[in-house]
C-alpha cells in the first residue's frame, strides 16, 4: 500500500515539474500573445475588435459601410456562396454560426476558396471553427472521414502551410521559439525583431536600453552544434515589454537581425558573459548564398545558410567534399534562397552590406524550372489526397 501511494505522489510530483517546466517557457507565452494579438488585429482590420457576446450586435457597425454580396443576410440558409463574396462575406458566415473567424488576413482569399469549393460540393454552410492550428488552417465541419468533403479540407490544410499568414504570399512554416506559424521570407525577417548597438547603450526594436542598467549578461540554451541560442540580459530597472519570466529580463534570440554585430559591441565586464564564445563572431564574411555580410561563426545570420566549411564538418563529410560538389551545393541554396523571396525581401530591408563581387550561379531557366517543379509538387499532393 506504502509503495502504491508513493508511486502516485511520485507521478503528481513529475507532473508538477513537467507542468512548471512548460508554462515557464516565456518565448512561448509571448509569441502565443503576439500570435493571437495578431489574429485579434487582423480581426479589427475588418472593423474593430469584438468580444463574442457582443459580436453580432457589435458587428453591424461593422458590416454598415463595406460592400459585400450577404450584407443583409440574416439566416444561414439564405447565405450566398458565389464567385463574389468577400472577407466581410466570410466574417459574416463565421457570425452566422455563431463562430470568430480566428485566422489572420493573409489566409482569408485561400479560406473564401476553401467555402466555394465545398459549397459546390454539397457543404451545408454549417462550420463549428476557423481557426489557425500547428501552423495549418482548422475547418471544422460535419464530414465522414475520407469523403469528399473531408479531402477538400484536408487540401486547403496543406496548402495552408504555403501561404503567408500575414500577407498571402508564399510562405513556410517557421518555428519560432516553440511556436510555429506560417510566413512569408519578409514577415518572418519581420517578427524576429532587430537589436543594434549605440552610443551609451543599445536599441532592440523601438526600444533604447543603456548599458549602466545592464546588471547582468549571459547566454543560454547550447545547441547540439554548442552555439548558444540565446544571450539574455537582466536590467537593474528597465521594464522589458511582453517578458513572462520577470519583466527585468531581455531574451535576445540569436536570429535576431543583427545579433553578430551586437555581440561585438558588448562591454567586456559582465562576469557571467562568456567572452570566449564571442571571439568567434569576430570576423565578418560575405556569405556565398545570399551574397550579404553577414557570416558569423559558420552560419549567415541573413540568409541562414551554414558555411560549405560548416556544413561539411557538420555532416563529417570533411574529405568528400570538391569544388564541383561545393558549387551544386551553393547553386541549390541560392535557388531555395531565392524562392522563398530572401533577395527580394533583404533588397527592401538593407540589413546587411552586399558583396558587390557577389555572383549568382542558376541560369533563369533553372530558376523557372525550379519554381516549376515546386508547384508541380503541391499539384501531386492534391492528387493524392483526391485518390
Ligand atoms: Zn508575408
Ligand atoms: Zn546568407
């Protein structure tokens, strides 16, 4: 009897732990915050935010100057699913069954196809939730599993996982911090903020901290590769904004936009700093992939490209590797770089300084080929699903 109640103490103890361990985490409480503040905006933009109890009365100030096919439309029967309707049409369904649309805007064109296509397929009009889940779009709706109605869902779901949240552009599923979102190249560059050293302190985003009320600095969260994934940073009295864990701590992500450069511009007399793990972002190098400066300690903080060196000793591969197998691998980054938008994205934010000796090694009929075959790709997929 004694050793069964200390098996159950000991599981509530572990679960205790366990439990404690995962709510503390504050990347992911923050970036679940921003998420749903996100989702909340994006809500707004069609008028104003809403709680649910107020949402119908609220939502005919809303609805009162857009133009939208089911603007005087009060019962769900009577709702028109044509070539038309809108994001108000949309909003307005989600009303109808008594819903919030939880999704951002970039993923309101791909779910008014996602209505269209069921609707033609004999969809009732009855949805119980829109919403963003695990980086994919959740349409739950009556359905047997495997049916038509059950594909077309499924469909959009993958397809989903492309698509920028944000924007509609073609996107990916990034992780971010526990958290895991579609975007595009942009909006992704976008959300991992910017930190830069000035003067008596430093900015991270719109915010200026001094480095007198820095009372402490160290990294954390060594990876696999021993490279740090944080350097976190602990002020005597500025209050950092959406920090969980204490608002006096700064956590500093190392794919912040321009974290090499600032580690560079730390002062020297944090004691738990280590000083031996900074020497190796000492050097700058223009990186073969994206051509900007900014290769710091084996990997490009721009682009995220590991080094041929890096990747070779990565993968032990430190003998197989030639100058002809080095210049596929670079061409193959520089095709992926250039078709998740990066130059496009990094010419409009100039971050970095870019090699002008730089050279791109895809021809435009690779390039085309390329893009090609990736949406021959997402076309496969659908068929799969549609057997
Ligand atoms: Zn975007
Ligand atoms: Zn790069």
């Amino acid at each position: 009897m004694e050793l069964i109640t200390a098996i159950i103490l000991g599981l509530i103890i572990s679960f205790i732990v366990i439990y404690s361990v995962l709510i503390s985490n504050p990347f992911q409480s923050k970036k679940r915050n921003e998420h749903l503040d996100r989702i909340a905006k994006a809500n707004a933009d069609l008028g104003q935010q809403l709680s649910l109890e107020n949402q119908l009365k609220a939502n005919k100030d809303i609805y009162k100057n857009a133009e939208f096919v089911n603007k005087h439309c009060t019962n769900l029967d009577d709702f028109i699913i044509n070539d038309q309707i809108n994001a108000f049409d949309l909003r307005k369904l989600a009303d109808l069954n008594g819903i919030q649309l939880q999704i951002r805007e970039g993923w309101y064109p791909m779910t008014i196809d996602l209505i269209k296509e069921l609707y033609e397929n004999g969809w009732d009009k009855r949805v119980t939730c829109i919403k963003e889940k695990y980086a994919s779009l959740r349409f739950y709706t009556e359905h047997r599993y495997g049916d038509t109605i059950y594909k077309i869902i499924e469909r959009y779901e993958h397809k989903s996982e492309r698509i920028c949240e944000t924007c509609g552009e073609r996107g990916e599923i990034r992780h971010q911090s526990s958290w895991d979102y579609v975007a595009c190249w942009k909006h992704y560059r976008e959300d991992l903020g910017k930190v830069k050293a000035e003067g008596n302190g430093f900015w991270y985003n719109e915010d200026f901290y001094v480095w007198s009320d820095v009372k402490d600095a160290y990294f954390s969260d060594l990876d696999y590769y021993q490279k740090y994934k944080f350097l976190r940073l602990e002020f005597q009295h500025a209050k950092v904004k959406n920090q969980v864990w204490g608002s006096n701590k700064l956590f500093v992500s190392k794919h912040t936009i321009g974290f090499g450069a600032f580690l560079n511009h730390l002062p020297k007399t944090f004691k738990g700093l280590d000083y031996e793990y900074i020497r190796n972002f000492e050097n700058v190098a223009y990186c073969e992939v994206c051509g900007y400066q900014a290769v710091y300690f084996g990997t490009c903080e721009c682009c995220e490209t590991d080094t041929w060196a890096e990747y070779l000793g990565k993968w032990n591969k430190e003998e197989e590797g030639d100058d002809a197998e080095k210049y596929l691998h670079i061409k193959q980054r520089q095709l992926y770089w250039t078709k998740k938008g990066g130059e496009i994205g990094e010419a409009e934010q100039k971050n970095y300084p870019k090699n002008p000796a730089y050279s791109v090694l895809f021809t435009e009929e690779e390039i085309k080929k390329y893009l090609e075959y990736e949406d021959e790709d997402e076309y496969e997929d659908e068929d799969d699903d549609q057997n």
